[in-house]
C-alpha cells in the first residue's frame, strides 16, 4: 500500500468494539414483541451494517405498525443498557487504534452509520473514546447515513486529509460501499466469528484488501 496515506477511518460496531450481537439481539426481540418473528441470523442479514432509522419501510410493512420516535426511543434505551453490561473491544483493537494514533499523529477518526450516544457509550466502556475525541462523526447527524459516503467525507474533511489519502475500515457491505464512494480505500475486516460480512462480500462491494485480524491493518499500513 502506498506510505502517504494521511488518515484512517474505522468504522465502530464490528470493527472496534463487538456490538452487533448485542444490538442485534434486542433488536430481534422488540421487533417479536411487535409481530416480526426472525432468527437471529436474519435480523442480522437484514439490518447489520444499517441506520435503524433508515428501514423504517420494511420494519413497518413487515409488522403491521408505525415505526413511531417512542418505540425508537424504548429500542436505544434497552439496547443502550445491554451494552453497558456487556459490550467488549473487538480483540487487538486498543493496540491497533493507540499505534495509528500515534504513527498518523492524531490523523484518525471513528465514523459509525449509528447514533452517536450509542458510539460514545461504547467506546468509553471499550477504552477508545480517548483516541477519537473530537473525532467522532455520526450518519444521524447527517442527511444521508451508509451506504452514501457522507460520514467518510465529513470525516476526513475535519481532518484536512484528502479522501483518496484516507484508509477506511469496514466490516458490512454497507460501510465499504460508503468508503468505496468517499473515493478511500478500503479494508475489509472479516473473521471467522458471527457479526461480519463475508470476505468474498466485502471484496464484491470494493474492498481492496480483506483481513481476518485487527493486527493485519496495521501491518498493510
């Protein structure tokens, strides 16, 4: 990979902490609760790497009911409360984001299609927050969440780095086709664990590279 590179970009859930199963989890509960009976897997397959907010047509359509702000409301609050119990750092990734923050001194940002409540709360309880405050970018601050390539954008804008100078790093088809947009390269992070799109996936939707560890990224880097 070319040296000059001037930002990394990670995205959150899957790539720095392991939240998705979580999140998925009282997500797939709420949604039984309202008359969509799924799987794990498929809530996982239909929703991961997305803004809630932005499948408002299926959720409604697929229960009978409006998606309304309170029930919205009632899904972050339980969600919130299972991650302050149990959410974990992805493994290796406080060695990886403290070496980059360093090496790119202070060129990294996090940039996540969630809502940043849920972002700062995780990476407070992961060990993370200090590597990216102030450089925290959500897609609900934005008109357009991933897969548009806004928060890629807005993210290496507040950095002064060129798009096309910044890596990102994803884990769902969603979030690699925002970095692919933002014109960034992209590394897909896939290990063998539930939570993640496919290496074969990510690579169709223009992952330049695929790694199976956090530690690979800082090795292409």
């Amino acid at each position: 990979m070319n040296p000059k590179y001037e930002a990394v970009l990670f995205d959150c859930d899957g790539v720095l902490v392991d939240s998705e199963s979580i999140t998925n989890g009282v997500l797939r509960d709420m949604l039984e609760e309202i008359g969509w009976k799924l799987t794990a897997a498929e809530c996982m397959r239909i929703f991961l790497g997305k803004a809630l907010k932005d499948e408002k047509a299926i959720i409604e359509a697929s229960t009978g009911r409006p998606l309304t702000e309170e029930w919205l409301a009632s899904f972050r609050a339980r969600r919130n409360e299972q991650l302050e119990l149990r959410v974990g750092p992805i493994p290796h990734a406080v060695e990886v984001v403290a070496e980059l923050h360093a090496r790119f001194e202070g060129r990294i940002a996090c940039a996540t299609g969630a809502d940043r409540g849920k972002a700062e709360l995780q990476l407070r309880k992961c060990g993370l927050m200090q590597y990216f405050e102030g450089r925290l970018f959500s897609g609900h601050d934005l008109p357009r969440s991933k897969p548009a390539p806004d928060v890629y954008l807005a993210a290496a804008s507040a950095l002064g780095a060129d798009p096309k100078r910044c890596v990102v790093v994803e884990d769902t088809t969603v979030g690699t086709t925002a970095g692919v947009a933002a014109g960034a390269t992209v590394i897909g992070y896939s290990p063998p664990v539930p939570g993640h799109d496919g290496g074969a996936l990510l690579r169709a939707a223009g992952a330049a590279f695929v790694v199976e560890d956090l530690r690979q990224v800082r090795e292409l880097l």
